[in-house]
C-alpha cells in the first residue's frame, strides 16, 4: 500500500458540500436570480460557478489522492501539474465575497468552500514539499552509490 495519505475527513466534507450545492442550485438559486435585474443576476451565477469550481477542484484532487492510497497510481503519477488543483485565479478569489446580492446561503457555501480548498491547497503543498525531499533524497542516494562505489575501486 502507497504511503500517501487519503483524508476521509476532506472527502466527506467535500461531497457534503458538493450534496449542499447541488441542492442549492437545484432549489434556490434560480429563484434568487430571478428576483434582481441582469447584471445582478450574472453576479450570482458569477459566483455559484465559483462555488462548483472550488468543489471540483477539491474533489478531483481527493479522488487522485484516493488512487495513491489505493495503489491504482503512483504518488509521482498524481503530482503531475495537470492532477494537481487548478483554477486558483477563480477559486482564490473573494471579492464578492460579501455581495448584498448573493444570498446568505449561497455565502455560506462559498465561505466553507473557499475554507477547504485553502486546507487542500496546504495539503497538495506537503505532498509536493514531500515528494521532492525524496525525490532528492533518492537521487542523492544513487549518486552515492555510483559515485561512492567508484571511488572505493581505485
């Protein structure tokens, strides 16, 4: 089994969000959008499509972290830079944060959301700090085996 670890605790709190959201949009959202004019209603898809993004970011990044775990693929596999988070132009951003137009629940979801793809984005940086200290410490490793091996020779 792969020594990477797979966080029961950030997956559940993702598909529980991603479960909130969904009923959100489902329920909500439409509604809120149809009470105000175009612009203010653009806002508010705006950031709902923020919301899915950070939701999906952070999922699919668990998922391959589950894979690690699961020994389906390597750690060296999910770290390269098309597995790991993306969007962070869009996800990071907070601006419209405390909109008056944005509802207090689609607020709740896009605090919480903002909250764990920050706790996700420190986890994918220790994986990375981590995978590159042995990544190092490996080819120091074999540099010194060759190059060691050959100056006992002489």
């Amino acid at each position: 089994m792969q020594t990477t670890a797979y966080f029961r605790g950030p997956f559940e709190e993702t598909m529980a969000l991603l479960v909130e959201a969904r009923t959100f949009m489902m329920e909500t959202e439409w509604w809120d959008r149809q009470k105000v004019d175009g612009v203010k209603g653009l806002r508010i898809t705006n950031e709902t499509f923020r919301l899915t993004s950070r939701l999906t970011q952070v999922m699919s990044w668990l998922m391959f972290q589950r894979a690690v775990h699961d020994g389906e693929i390597s750690a060296e596999y999910a770290l390269q830079e098309q597995f790991r988070l993306s969007g962070h132009d869009v996800c990071l951003d907070t601006s419209h944060s405390n909109d008056a137009v944005i509802s207090r629940e689609l607020r709740s979801l896009l605090n919480r959301s903002h909250k764990l793809f920050l706790r996700i984005e420190r986890l994918e940086s220790m994986f990375v700090l981590t995978a590159s200290r042995k990544h190092a410490s490996s080819t120091s490793e074999e540099l010194d085996a060759n190059f060691g091996h050959a100056e006992t020779e002489h």
